[in-house]
C-alpha cells in the first residue's frame, strides 16, 4: 500500500471520527453559563444551585465560568443573544445599549427601596422588561438582588453633588450613567469591571460606584477608601437564558428551566442580604470612611436632567417609566 494511500484512509477515520463526536455534541450540548464574579458570591451560588437543579430535573448539563473569564458583560449579552452563551447572570445595567426598555430600572432613584423592587421585578414591571428582553432573543428566568449603588473614591467622602465635581468616576456602559454622574459635575469614564481596581490604583480614575459585595469582593475597597451611602442606584440583575437554548428544549424542560430559576432567585435574594453586611463589615474593618447621606433629595434633584434626556429620546418608554416611578 503506498503511503498516501494510508495517510488518505487515516485522514478519513479522523473526519468520521470529529463528525461523530460534533454530531453527539450538537444533540447534548452542555450549557455554558457566564459569570463576571468570582466563585463565592451570592449570584455565583445561584447560578450554581441553578445549572446543578437544571441537570438533576432535565439531565442537561452544564458548567458556568464565573470572574468574568468569558469577557465583559456587553460582549457576553451579544454571544448569549446568538447562542454562543446559554445562560449568565447580567446587571439590567450595561443591558440597556442593547435592550432600551431594561433602562427604566437604571434610572437614578426609581425605586423607593428594594422590598418595592422585588414587588415591581416579580410583577408587572419585571414582565414588561422580560418581554423586551425576548424581543431580543433572551429570556429571563428571574431578577436577582443587587442591592443599592453607591460612590466611592480615593478623594472625599461625598455628602451632596456638588462633592463629586471634577472627579473622575468609573461607570457601566451605557451612556445613562454617563449622565448622571455628568450632571453632578464629574467627569464619567465607562469602562469594564475587570479594569476599575487597576484604574483607581494608578488614578486613572478617582472612584467608581457599586454595591457593598461588589466594593468588597474586587478589593476595590483597599484603593478607594471612601464610601459615601448615596444609594442612587437599585439595579436588578437577570438571570437570563439565551431564547435560542431556551426554544430548544421541549416543554417539560422549559417548565423545570423556570421553575430552577424562581429557586435559584429565591435563594441568591437571601444569600444577598447576609453578604451585604458581610462586607460592610470586612470594608469597615479595612479603614474605608462610610459615610451615610442624610439629605439624598439634591441627588435626586441633580438627575431631572437624566429623566428628562431619557424620555425625550425615548417618549415611548414613558409609561414604563411611569409604572416604576409612580408605584408606591
Ligand atoms: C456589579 C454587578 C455586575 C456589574 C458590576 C459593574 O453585579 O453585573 O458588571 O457591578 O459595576 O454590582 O460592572
């Protein structure tokens, strides 16, 4: 037998053989599940209790790469649109460049607390938003809590707007946070999660915003040593599902789906609570200044433009906005 005769056959067994394994592969395919945090977070515990009640009900498998190393939440809601992700949990935040209607939760001080946001989230503002969010082939399984935003920096504590002028202040994307901390007169820097410690370390930028868990587990905390308590945001988180994964499964699957997703938002709103003061103690005990903010009224009064820019440009989002904004 010449050579290529046998290089010609081995070439052909090893084509039939990828084909085999692609054709299993595409039959079973397991789930991959995005995370930006790291491994114990009290969404990263969700997500996991999630995927592991999805394998036992269904026998879809999966595995979730949590601390973002999929990429940056704007790049990871394009690929769990087209399937290349199947499930993640995604702050509603950055979501509104892709979503316009998920923008009505990122408005500053829409909600009055968060036992109001898991009313509104579990009821007909959280249907409103997931219909949008199947407009754009995703399909939302539940909203976990996030807590309350609030500034931090390496500067001042911040007591009333007008602290937070001329410093520069890390922001999602999305060009709503642009202009609210715009409107206070500092100088907003979108940029991805991954990037804010370094930045703030070699004062790139002075500050940024986030919840306590997310203060605290970035270490953000260690180079940014002032956290004013503004909570100006409420922002819900999705556990989101591609509607490409979803359509897949027959209904018996899909109703499990659901149903592990309500445990797992039940479970991560609990284990939310209890991280909260976790890290405000652990930031507390590593010399970080908090400061509550007594008087948040000229806060909100500073983000009318916010409102008013937003609804200009989007006049059909204003009932939505309505709902959120006039429920008591
Ligand atoms: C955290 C959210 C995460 C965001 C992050 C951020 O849980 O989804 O990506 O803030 O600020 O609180 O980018």
């Amino acid at each position: 037998m010449k050579f290529s005769t046998i290089l010609g056959r081995g070439a052909v067994a090893v084509a039939a053989a990828t084909l085999s394994v692609m054709a299993t592969a595409a039959t079973a395919k397991d789930w991959k599940g995005w995370n930006i945090h790291v491994v114990d977070y009290p969404v990263s515990h969700g997500m996991e209790s999630f995927m592991a009640e999805v394998t036992e009900k269904t026998g879809v498998k999966g595995k979730i790469f949590h601390a973002g190393v999929l990429g940056s939440q704007p790049d990871a809601i394009e690929q769990l649109r087209l399937g290349i992700i199947d499930f993640g949990v995604f702050s509603l935040g950055p979501m509104g460049q892709s979503v316009p209607a998920t923008n009505v939760v990122s408005l500053p001080f829409i909600f009055k607390g968060i036992p109001q946001m898991y009313e509104l989230m579990d009821g007909e503002g959280g249907e409103a938003i997931g219909k949008a969010l199947e407009e754009k082939g995703i399909v939302a399984l539940g909203y976990y809590d996030a807590g309350a935003r609030s500034f931090y920096n390496k500067i001042r504590p911040v007591n009333t707007p007008s602290d937070v002028e001329g410093m520069k202040i890390r922001v999602m994307n999305n060009d709503l946070f642009v202009g609210m901390v715009n409107s206070m007169g500092g100088n907003a820097t979108p940029m991805a999660f991954a990037e804010v410690y370094q930045s703030i370390k070699t004062n790139v930028v002075d500050g940024a915003e986030n919840n306590p868990p997310s203060y605290e587990s970035t270490s953000h905390f260690e180079v940014a040593k002032y956290y004013s308590l503004t909570q100006h945001l409420i922002i819900p988180e999705c556990l989101c599902m591609s509607k490409k994964t979803f359509d897949a499964l027959t209904a018996d699957q899909q109703a499990a789906v659901k149903a592990a997703g309500k445990a797992s938002t039940d479970l991560q709103r609990e284990l939310w609570q209890a991280r909260e003061a976790a890290s405000m103690k652990i930031v507390l005990d590593g010399g970080v200044t908090v400061n509550e903010v007594a008087d948040k009224a000229p806060f909100q009064a500073a983000m009318k433009p916010v409102y008013d820019n937003y609804l200009a440009a989007n006049p059909e989002m204003t009932d939505l906005v309505n709902l959120f904004r006039n429920a008591k």
